[in-house]
C-alpha cells in the first residue's frame, strides 16, 4: 500500500522549494502568487511508495477560485493519509488562516512552519508548542531554502500516515456558532465520513452550495438547520460566510499574540524589502524603473548586438547551419604565409568577399552562355554549374554583370546619379578570383564546421542522392534548426522573466499597470504575456499562467500574440524593403495596430456573454523581495526553455519535412527541381485555397502558399515567397516579388500592405496555436481564440484592400459591401453596452 | 471612512465589510476582517490599485474593492 501526503499552504510560502527538495523533482520556484496551477507530485526521497501530492498555492478553502476547489476537492474526496502544512513563519498570521481549516478534516497534519532562518535572524521568536496544541497538529521549524528540516517533517507526516494518528480537531469559534455547529453536527450524523464530520458542519453553516448539493440533506432538515443559522446570523449581526473567516482570523489573532514574539528592535527598522520598494513602486519613479527594466530584457533578448542576437547568429548560422564558428577565446591573427597574413577573420572574410562574388557572378552567366550556345545539339543536357565543363572558347567571351545587393537590407544598391550600381566580371578576373585562395578558418582559430555543413558533407560521402540529401538536410535538419535557433532569444527572454519573477518584481509590475489594463477587461498581470509575445508568442501564451483569473488568462491568451512577434518582425522587414522603402512608419505602425487589436478587442471580448460578469477581485499579495537562488532561477528557466523545445519540436519539425515535401514533389511523387515549383503539391494547394484570399488582393496560389508555410513558422513566409516568386520576371529577388503582387491587382502596394497585416495579425505559427489549445484549456475555448484570431485578421486585410480600392481608385463591388458590413460589426461589437 | 480614501500613512481599524459573494470572501480570506488593523502604505503611480500592510504582510487591492471596507482611522 502506497502512502499519500497531501503538501498544502499558502503561494508564496516556499511550498514549491519544499516539494523539490522532498521529491528531487526540477519544478519552478516563483514569487507571483497562484503559480502552481497544475498537480504535482513525486515520490519521498529515501521511499519508495510515499507519494507527495502538491496542491495549489492557495490561501484558503473556499469554493470560489479553481485552486481552491481543486484542493479541497483532493483533500474531501481522495483523503490523503497525511497533511504537510507549509506555513511562512514570516507572515505566519494569514498563513495559519488556511491551517485552520486543514486541521478541521479530520486528516493527520503536520505543520511545518518555513523560513525559520529569517525568523531567526528578525530576532522573532515562534513558541510551536503552543500553536500545536491549539491546532491539534505536530509543529516544526524548517528552512527549505537552506534544505533544513524538511525531510524530517515529511517523515513525521508519514509516520502519522501510518498510525493513523490525529489530533484533537480544534474549536476556534465563540459560543453561539460553537452551539450551531454542534447542532448541524448531531444532525448530519451518518450522512458524512465521521473523521471531518466537523468541516462538513462548517460548510453548510456557510452554506457552502458544493458541499451541499453533495450531501443527502433532506428539505426539511435544511430547514431547520437554516433557522439555526440564522439565529446565529441575527445574534452576531453578520452573514454566517464572514462570522466564520472572521473568528478564524480573531482565533489566529489571540493565538499569535501568546505564541509570536515579534523582536523589539525590529519592529521599527525599515527593511531592505520596504527601501527597495519605495523605489520601484514609487510615485515618480515607478515608470521610468519599468520601462528601465523592460529596456534591459530587450536589449539581452532581441537588441542587434546583444546577447540574445549574437547567440541567435551564432546558433543558427555557425553551430546549426553551414557555416561553422570559431571557439571563443582562441581566434587570433593568422600567421599562416599568403594573402591573409596578420588578419584576423573577419578581415580576411571582408578581403575574399570580392572574389566570391566575381566566382558566383561570373559562373552563372557562364552557365547560362554554356547552355545557350549547346542548345538544341543532340544529347545535350543542360549544366547547373561549372565543374568539369569549362569551354575555354565560350569562357572567353563571358562577361558578367549583376546588379550589387546590400548584404543586410537585401536592397539594391543604387548610386547618387540614380542608377543602379552594377559588378562586372570578365573571364580573365574569374580566373584571377578563382586562383585566390579561400582564407582557411582554422588559421584563425579552434574552428567547428557547423552541423548542417557537416551533415552535407557527412551524405556527400555515403553517396546518397541529391533528394535524400536534400530531405535530410533542408526538410528534416531545417526543420529541427528552425526550432533550436529561437532557442537563445526565448532562453534569454526565459531567463531574466524567471529572475523578476523569483524575486519579487512581476507582482509590482501588476501593481504599477493595473489601472490600464483594467480599463479594456484585462488585470495587471496581463502586462508580462504581452512584452514577452514581442519576443516570441510561445513563451507569451505560456506566461499568462500566471493569471489566476482564468476569465483574465485565457482573454490574455487570445490577444497576447497580436504583439508582432520576432518572427513576424522578419515578414515586416522584408515587405517594407521591397515595397515601403520610403515609409519608416511601417514597422512601428505594425506594433501600433497590434496594441489597438489588443485594446478594441479586450473591451469587445469583455462585452460578449463568455467574458462578461463580475470583474474579477484584483486582491493580490506582494510579496517581500529576495534575491532568487541560482538554482532556482536556471531550473525555472530551463523547465520552459524545455517546454519550448519538446512542443516545438513535435510540431515544427514534421511540419517542415511536409512542407519540403509538397514543395519538391508533384502529385505522382516525381522529384522537382527548384524551378519546377508550379508542378509542385505546394502549387495545387496554394491554388485549391487561392479564392480565400482574393478579395483580400492577394489570391494567387504563390500568396496562399506562403501564407500556409506562415502558419508552420511566420518567418518561412519570406522564404517561401522568394522561392515562388523566382519564376517572376525581374533581376533580383525583391523585384520579382514586386511583379508577383503586380501582377494579381491593380493595386500592388495595397495587396502587399494586406498580405503584410493578414500574415501579421491570423492565428500565431502552429507551435503557438498548439500551446494555445493547451493552456485554454479545451477544444472548444482553443477553437474560439483561433477563430476569433482568424476573423481578427481576415475582416483587417479584407477592409485595408477594399476600401483603400474604394478611396484610391473609386473600385466598388461585392466585397466592399462585405468589408463595409463586417466593419459596421465590429464597430457594434466595441461600442455596444454590455451584457453585465 | 472607507479604506480608499485613507490617506497613505495612515492606519486604522477595520469596522465593517459591505458586499457579498466571491469578492467579499476573497478580502476576507486574505485577513481583511472586522476589527483587523490595516495601514495605508502607497497608491500606485497611476492612482489605482493601493498597497496596504494587513496581518503583518503587504497587500495590493483595487479602490473599487477598498470602497467596501469600513475603517476608523486611529492616526
């Protein structure tokens, strides 16, 4: 027979930092009360069948929050075979509130008063006898922080587990409702488990409907037991639900006064809590601190040269892509003889950069020549590249041209007199380009060839096909990439959340942003999800956990990724280098309809019947600031980057081997070079779905496929849009993409804006969906925020198209109409009264 | 006077607590309770929610919900 210990108390109270030290399980220590939504539990160390079930951090047993419930629901109904109560010595008052209660089911409890080293060191001292005899439980002092004591409660609770043991249930109300009680007691007799026959009797004196409606208590006993109640009720001037939390508390108070000594000396020190905090939740300074420290996260997650953007291009161009990475701390100057000598490699990479670009400029047009000149001889195949089938003849007449692309923007270089800056390369200086000699990495320093380097080198040499190769290394390897090179930003985002969180800070910032958000249905905490869904939507839709107000947590869910996240920022930056170069304000206007999407869509959620009632109390503990531990801040961390990974993981990677397959196959499963797309599965999806999209500007199969690979990671839109778009006419990839739109509408600026927002502002990418589904908690409600995501993005594009058609170009049909109507909908939506 | 219009500084005694249901159990759960002694410790910058120390501890609440809570003022 296993044994089950119940580990109950207050958020706040250690009670996580206990469970893992008693189980040894990695969990998250927080400071932001109701973290520990989910069950947890573990085996004892040193057992091998005690169970320690973790309950909620919960402040009490009502039956008004889903902690609570879920807890008492555990304790009334499974009945544990012991209690482990963790109590903070510190705020041991309201802690003892919830013990009193505990104690009255009748189950064996241990009370483990926590944080006794503060205790300590205050100078405060805690008489455990005494508490232990009013409660009627075993009373012990342990540090879990320090890892003092708590293994030895966990084996008193065992112990009492296994005797059975318990003490005398405690008496803590005055006369009248002791006299009341006793009354419901005699009479519900038989009807309920003798142990907590005495917390039944208390429930029904609050008339507490769950238990009730459980009970088999005739009409007429219910009756009479109401018209005892309400003697009670008219004795004590007050309703039976606050005569009984207030003589808790006044039963706690009187307790406290014989068993607490505060220390003298303390009781008018300032503590280091209280300074810190007149200067972070001061008046003034409050903001400026905020934003300060959203400034810091920014510039570590997503700043151009900080941490988080430098392991990003680390990860995914050195350690995952093809290129590979120099081991810090050991690049030094060549000192190998030839061209490179004394430089270091960035140098050396900026010396070779011409001769690179002569090679590739000049073998392309050689190839094409090459083609050109055999064309139509017999048994003629065409050439990819140059290897092998140098014609010295036709060589010598090529000469290349390209236009110059900048590196970074990706934009055309153009000269101040207007043209377009070209390279030139004859035979003769590909020659003297292709004598040069590659700087070599490892003169440089420790140099590790990146992975997907090395898997195309590691298949070079099985000799695999030129599809196997291609699967592995761009569906399967991409796949996989893809995820892990978000890793560094959403680690970094992770782990300065996790530190401000532990110590103490996320629930000031709830404090400072409460009185906005309020104001479109949504609490302070609401604040956090969305700075961290500028970062990453996963991660954002994760944080929102730490709403207790479901109603709240899953509104927050359902517009926390409007925020334009990283990747989207991708989709934004390429359409304004392609087609609002001019217009700076695009990018920022991007986040601005994001916040007002968020504003107008909190207050017209607000308004609909599912989010509509009372608004939640925001009654929130704040909690003393304390530097967070080491280990508790990377286990916290680490749990979600974990999290991350697996999700992503299961869902990204085979949705990029489907992807690479529908773009390289045809229907009859026959390979496909890249520039026979149109044959592809993706082509005939992308047309199947076209029609969607047309009265939004954009309906061509090439816009309906990069839509869908959107879906799989926002960002793949860029790639897949410069792959369909390669059959376009025009030089380069960005005029290509221009005669894309071009060629579907009259109004090629308009249908680029709308394809922009519709792929900013539908459903996030499936990873984020997939989290969403989770966290909302159903089918249905995961359903609802997508839909209304959908709707969100399609009424935006679709109204952006047809009216900027209307007032440009005076274009007026169907779908104006449709845009006019959907628009008057949700204006009555914002604007309507609401239900409550 | 009710407890959102206690100047921050000040302290008091709780007298009464209006309201009902779950909003009402819920400052109470958290200590607010007649006779309960509670300080105003700060608004927040934008003027809502305030801090409050209660039972020993710091406790942030809205002034929508302060607005049922009677307290004498003792300084």
């Amino acid at each position: 027979m296993s044994v089950k210990i119940a580990l109950a108390g207050n958020p706040n109270s250690g009670k996580t930092t206990l469970f893992n030290a008693l189980t040894g399980s990695s969990q998250y220590v927080g400071n932001w009360p109701g973290v520990t939504v989910e069950k947890k539990d573990g085996i004892l160390e040193g057992t091998k069948d005690v169970v320690i079930q973790d309950l909620p951090g919960i402040y009490s047993l009502s039956p008004y929050s889903l902690e609570e419930k879920v807890s008492r629901k555990f304790l009334v109904e499974e009945r544990p075979d012991a209690i482990l109560n963790i109590v903070d010595g510190t705020n041991i008052e309201r802690n003892l509130y919830l013990s009193t209660q505990l104690a009255e089911l009748g189950i064996p409890m241990v009370l483990a008063v926590n944080m006794m080293d503060v205790v300590k060191k205050n100078g405060d001292k805690i008489d455990f006898a005494r508490i232990g005899k009013a409660l009627g439980c075993e009373v012990v002092g342990i540090s879990a922080l320090k890892k003092e004591g708590g293994l030895e409660a966990a084996r008193k609770a065992l112990s009492l587990a296994e005797t059975g043991r318990k003490g005398e249930v405690p008496h803590v109300f005055t006369g009248s409702v002791e006299h009341a009680l006793a009354h419901i007691e005699e009479s519900i007799q038989g009807k309920v488990p003798k142990d907590s026959i005495r917390w039944y009797a208390i429930k029904i004196f609050e008339r507490d409907r769950d238990i009730i409606k459980n009970l088999d208590i005739g009409v007429g006993l219910m009756k009479h037991l109401e018209e005892h109640i309400r003697d009670c009720e008219k004795e004590l001037d007050d309703d039976a639900e606050s005569i009984i939390t207030g003589q808790r508390y006044e039963f706690i108070q009187s307790l406290m006064s014989k068993a607490l000594a505060k220390s003298e000396a303390r009781k008018n020190k300032v503590s280091l809590s209280d300074r810190i905090d007149r200067i972070v939740t001061n008046r003034i300074l409050a903001i400026p601190v905020f934003i300060l420290s959203l400034c810091a996260m920014w510039f570590l997650a997503v700043s151009d040269n900080g941490p988080g953007t430098v392991l990003t291009d680390w990860a995914n161009d050195g350690l995952l892509g093809t290129d590979g990475w120099h081991v810090p701390f050991t690049t030094h100057e060549s000192s190998a003889d030839g061209p490179y000598k004394n430089m270091d490699w960035e140098a050396a990479q900026e010396a070779y950069a011409p001769h690179a670009k002569n090679i590739e400029v000049w073998e392309g047009a050689y190839v094409e020549a090459f083609n050109g000149a055999n064309k139509g001889k017999e048994g003629f195949e065409p050439i990819e590249n140059v290897e092998g089938k140098l014609d010295e003849r036709i060589a010598a007449s090529v000469k290349a041209e390209a236009s110059l692309e900048d590196e970074e923007t990706g934009e055309t270089v153009v000269d101040d007199d207007g043209k377009e800056r070209r390279w030139t390369c004859d035979y003769a200086a590909y020659k003297a380009s292709k004598a040069f000699p590659e700087p070599d990495p490892s003169d440089f320093g420790v140099w590790v060839p990146g992975i997907g380097a090395l898997i195309a080198t590691g298949l070079e040499k099985l000799g695999v096909g030129e599809t196997v190769a291609s699967l592995v290394n761009d569906g399967a390897w991409g796949g996989v990439a893809t995820v892990l090179g978000f890793v560094p930003v959403i680690f970094v985002v992770f782990l300065f959340l996790a530190f401000l969180e532990d110590c103490g800070y996320m629930a000031r910032v709830a404090f400072i942003m409460d009185r906005i958000f309020r104001r479109f249905g949504l609490s302070g905490k609401s604040f956090i999800p969305m700075i961290v869904g500028k970062g990453c939507g996963v991660p954002a839709v994760m944080a929102a956990r730490a709403i207790e107000n479901r109603r709240d947590q899953r509104m927050t869910i359902i517009l926390a990724t409007f925020i334009p996240c990283g990747a989207k920022t991708v989709i934004i930056a390429m359409f304004a280098a392609v087609f609002f170069r001019e217009m700076w304000y695009v990018a920022p206007l991007m986040d601005v309809i994001g916040i007002a999407i968020i504003v107008l869509g909190g207050i017209a959620l607000k308004k609909t019947r599912m989010f509509a009632g009372d608004a939640a109390p925001f009654v929130m503990e704040l909690p003393a600031y304390h530097m967070p531990t080491l280990s508790g801040v990377w286990r916290h961390t680490w749990n979600r980057v974990k999290g991350y990974m697996l999700k992503a993981g299961l869902v990204i990677f085979p949705a990029c081997v489907f992807l690479w397959f529908i773009m390289h196959f045809d229907w009859s499963f026959n390979v496909l070079a890249d520039e026979e797309i149109e044959k592809s599965i993706l082509h005939d999806l992308g047309s199947a779905i076209a029609w969607l999209f047309a009265p939004l500007g954009f309906g061509t199969w090439q816009d309906a496929a990069a839509t869908v690979s959107a879906e799989i990671a926002k960002e793949q839109a860029t790639a897949t849009l410069g792959l369909v778009a390669s059959g376009m006419d025009g030089a380069s990839t960005a005029a290509q993409i221009q005669s894309l739109f071009g060629s579907m509408s009259k109004f090629p600026l308009l249908a680029a804006f709308s394809f922009m927002l519709f792929n900013l502002f539908v459903p996030p990418c499936m990873v984020a969906i997939a989290v969403t589904f989770r966290e909302m908690g159903s089918k249905a409600w995961g359903w609802f925020a997508v839909g209304f995501q959908l709707f969100v993005g399609y009424v935006l594009a679709l109204s952006v198209y047809q009216l900027g058609m209307l007032f440009s170009g005076g274009v007026f049909g169907v779908w104006t109409v449709v845009a006019i109507a959907a628009d008057i909908f949700c204006i009555w939506a914002v604007t309507r009264k609401s239900k409550a | 006077m009710t407890l959102d219009k206690i100047q921050p500084g000040r302290s008091g005694r709780i007298s009464a607590i209006r309201g009902e249901g779950a909003v009402k159990r819920r400052i109470m759960d958290m200590g607010l309770t007649k006779g309960a002694s509670v300080a105003v410790r700060k608004v927040a910058p934008l003027g809502d929610p305030i801090e409050i120390t209660v039972r020993g501890y710091e406790l942030s609440l809205r002034k929508e919900e302060a607005l049922n809570i009677e307290v004498d003022i003792q300084n």
